[in-house]
C-alpha cells in the first residue's frame, strides 16, 4: 500500500468520524476517561477533548446527548478522585459546580451562534472557558476550586513556566493544543499535516522549555494563598501578575460578549 493510500485511508476515518456524532461522543469519552485516569503521564489530555470540539459542530445531536455527556465528565472526574490517596468532598463538590459552568458556557456559547449566524470561532469559547476558571478562582476561592490545569498537577515538572503566565497557563496548554488538533483532523474533509505539525510543537516545547529550567513551580495552593491575601515570597514573580492568562480571558471574554450584542442588534434594527 502507497503512502498516499495510507494518507488517504487515515483522511477517510477522521473524515467519518467528524461526521458521526454517536462516535464522536464514544471517542471524546474514552479519551477523556483515559487522561483523567491515567493521571501519571496525562499525554491523552492535550488531544482528549478535540473531539468534544468537533461534537459542537452537531448542535442538533448535541442537544440530545448534552446531559449524558455532563454526566459522563463528572463520572470521569470521580474516577479521577478515587484513584487518589482520598476523595476530599470540597473537591468533588468543586467538579460538578465546574463543570455545571462549564456547561453555562456552553449555552452562552450556542446562544451566540445563533446570534451569529454560526460566525463565532471556537478561539471564543476557549476564551469564554478560561474566563470562567477565573471567575472561578475570585468567587470560589474558600472552596477550594478546580481548574483543567489539575489535571497536570501530578507532573508538575511540565509547568515550571506557570510563573510567568498564571496557574491558569495549564489550562489555555491544554484547550490550544486540542483546538488546534480539532482544526487538523475534524474540521475539514482533509486533514492538515502543518496544523498537526503545529499543535504538536505547542505541546512538546512548553514541556521541553520547563525541563530544561530549574524554576519553582506554581502549585494551586500557591495561587490560593495569593487570592486570600496571603503572602507569596516563594514567586515573586507570580506575585506582580497573579493568574494572567485567566484574567485577560475573562475581559476578552466580556468585550466578545459586547461586541456580539451590539452587532446582532445593529443587524435587527437595519432590518
């Protein structure tokens, strides 16, 4: 079998698969189950949810399976939890008022497409995604809150850059890198070698970048000390910018939201 066969075989499978959203919802639950398990080396998570991505392109099929999907995260998240010395209560209360935002976000998400005639790129509900971890942080800080960046936590030598952009950094790692793996293989008929190519430098050099540095990594009790008034002396650095990325997210998120608002309405009233 020629190269280009092989090529083409493998376009046809992403291909079907982008247009099954029944498969779409079993892959993106498998992988999703599997990085969260598999919490020692947590690869799967940097792909794990671009096919979550590619569901939201079936709002229709979405509609039906969006409550067992839900239900599916948090199972896994629980999984997640048991597979730990112990199941703090706080935490897993944490998970589902996450994901419960999560799923806010989502609506907000839709809501604004229809808004938009489908015009909203996925880059928005990323931005809206990391804007919600920072509401998070501010208004959950006592309870204990959680953000996608955990998931990284048990390899916390992939993260030593997070001084610099946020706890939160972990988080735009790990959505970038799976938007940009639904943009190669889900989003069009072909898959896009230079977009798999990019995402998985996104992933590699961040981790090479922190291997290759002796910095402290910024641990969430860090940035809970910080957000409660505690004293930081340990990151300095953290300390001048506090959780960069997830704030700047949330003010993008807010001007999206305007911005949106105020172009749908110009859109009525010229009608």
């Amino acid at each position: 079998m020629s190269l280009q066969e092989n090529q083409n075989n493998v376009m046809s499978i992403f291909y079907s698969l982008g247009k099954n959203p029944a498969r779409l919802f079993i892959v993106a639950q498998t992988l999703l189950l599997v990085a969260f398990v598999w919490r020692d080396f947590p690869i799967f998570i940097f792909f794990a949810f671009a096919p979550m991505f590619a569901l939201m392109d079936h709002p229709r099929a979405l509609k039906d399976s969006y409550l067992p999907f839900l239900v599916a995260l948090v199972t896994a998240f629980v999984f997640y939890y048991l597979m730990q010395e112990s199941l703090h209560r706080s935490s897993l209360f944490s998970w589902i008022i996450y994901f419960s935002l999560l799923a806010a976000v989502f609506a907000v998400y839709f809501l604004m497409q229809l808004w938009t005639d489908n015009k909203l790129n996925k880059l928005a509900l990323v931005i809206f995604v990391l804007g919600m971890e920072y509401l998070f942080l501010v208004f959950m800080t006592n309870e204990n809150p959680v953000f996608l960046a955990d998931l990284l936590k048990y390899k916390v030598n992939w993260t030593r850059w997070n001084i610099f952009t946020g706890y939160t950094g972990a988080s735009l790692w790990i959505l970038g890198a799976n938007l940009l793996f639904y943009q190669a293989l889900f989003k069009d008929q072909k898959i896009n070698w230079w977009l798999c190519v990019t995402g998985c430098m996104v992933v590699i050099l961040p981790m090479i970048y922190s291997l290759m540095h002796s910095y402290m990594p910024l641990e969430k009790t860090d940035v809970i000390d910080f957000y409660t008034g505690q004293s930081n002396q340990n990151h300095p650095t953290y300390a001048q910018r506090g959780e960069l990325i997830s704030r700047t997210g949330a003010w993008v998120s807010l001007l999206i939201i305007i911005f949106t608002l105020i172009k749908g309405m110009t859109k009525k009233v010229t009608r």
